[in-house]
C-alpha cells in the first residue's frame, strides 16, 4: 500500500466578510472515489473520505450482509492509484459463492440508484428487530451527544464533514469516525467497532446527520440498539 491521500485539503479562496472581499484560504474535506472488490469482483464505488479506510472495508461488507464478523475479511488490501483507492478483500468460501450467486441476480441495468441491492424490495426491507434492554436517560443521551465533537478530528479543520459515534454508558466515548458521506462514516464506525471485538449491543450509535432508513438498517444490521 503506498500513502493514502489526506483527507483533507488546503484551497484557495475569495472571503467575503462585512461586505468586504479579500484572498484567503481553507482546508475542505478531499473526497475519493473508493471501490469495494470481493473475491476480485467489484461491489460498488462510493464516493468518500480517504481515511480509516479498512475500517469502511469492513463495516461496509458488514452492513451488506456479506459477512457476520471482522474476520470473515481477512487482510484488507488498501491500493492507492491515480483515480482512487481501491479496497479488496477475499471472502471465506462460503462466503464468496454465496456472493457470487448474489451478484448474478443483480445482473442487468438498475436505476433504483441504491448501491448494493438486487431489489426495490431490498431497499426497503424491514430492519432487523434487536433483542435489547439497554435503557438510557435522557440527559445520558444528551451527554453522549455533547462528547462526540472532541473525536471529530477532520470536522475541526474543515467543518463539513459527518461523524458517527458509540458510546456506552459505563464507558463513554468508545469510537468516533467521519466522512463526507454519513452513511460512509456509519460503516467506518462498524467497521471499527468490528475490529476491535466493540459489541454495538451494549451501547448507542451517535449521528451528526439526520438518521434515514438506511442508517437505522445499517444499525440494525450490527445489534446496535
């Protein structure tokens, strides 16, 4: 793996300020083309933030549905070129027919522009119901809330990214990732979470965006409550 790109940049700009202009500049959020390979078959590529990328390898393949734990990735292989980032990984046997039989039924044009899904159906399936009894205060949740900026390190410089966070009660902050796309830093926290053996039954999943209906699946999908 040669060097990922920064995720972030310097530009520069025209600042207007009490109806004056000056030359100024910012660091903005850089965004990459990242494509997902599975047993040497590309998967989708999302548009995104080019940091904790195998973090984003795994908890993308883990909200898929394409495996159940960290291991089942393997080693993720992070290749850096000209027009992106490429993030490969070779699945289990089992694993890799059951994907393949998955990517022949998606065979075809789509246009429900949804990456990863075979159906509409699929895109509006019914989270999976998490079996839970955690139960918070508010004013634990507004804690929890109140904690998550002090890990959004790229959102401190930039001020234009999203972040998804977990938090336990006994335990506090536990992970905090970020990108330009909230559903992008949803999968790097799962992933995260993931690889350092984190059950997401034990505590709450913290957003900076609104939370849509694959958010709430991609949740689900981990235990998270």
């Amino acid at each position: 793996m040669t060097e990922a790109p920064s995720p972030t940049l310097r530009v520069e700009c025209l600042a207007r300020r009490h109806e004056m202009t000056a030359r100024s500049s910012r660091v903005i959020p850089e965004e990459t083309p990242v494509a997902f390979t599975f047993g040497g078959s590309t998967h989708a590529v999302m548009m995104a933030s080019p940091a904790d990328l195998e973090d984003f390898a795994v908890g993308f393949a883990l909200t898929e549905g394409l495996i159940d734990t960290a291991q089942e990735a393997g080693e993720i292989e992070v290749i850096i070129t000209d027009s992106g980032v490429e993030l490969r990984a070779w699945l289990p046997q089992a694993r890799q027919e059951a994907y393949a039989q998955r990517r022949r039924s998606m065979a075809g044009p789509t246009g429900c522009g949804l990456c990863g899904i075979e159906s509409l159906e699929a895109a509006t399936r019914e989270p999976s119901k998490i079996d839970n009894s955690l139960s918070l205060e508010a004013e634990s949740l507004i804690e929890a809330m109140e904690s998550l900026p002090a890990g959004q390190k790229i959102n401190h410089q930039t001020r234009a990214v999203h972040a998804a966070g977990f938090w336990r009660p006994s335990s506090g902050m536990m992970a905090v990732r970020e990108d330009v796309g909230r559903h992008n830093a949803l999968d790097k926290l799962a992933g995260a979470l993931a690889r350092q053996g984190i059950s997401a039954s034990q505590g709450v999943v913290l957003m900076t965006s609104r939370v849509s209906v694959e958010l709430v699946q991609k949740a689900a999908r981990i235990g998270a409550p």
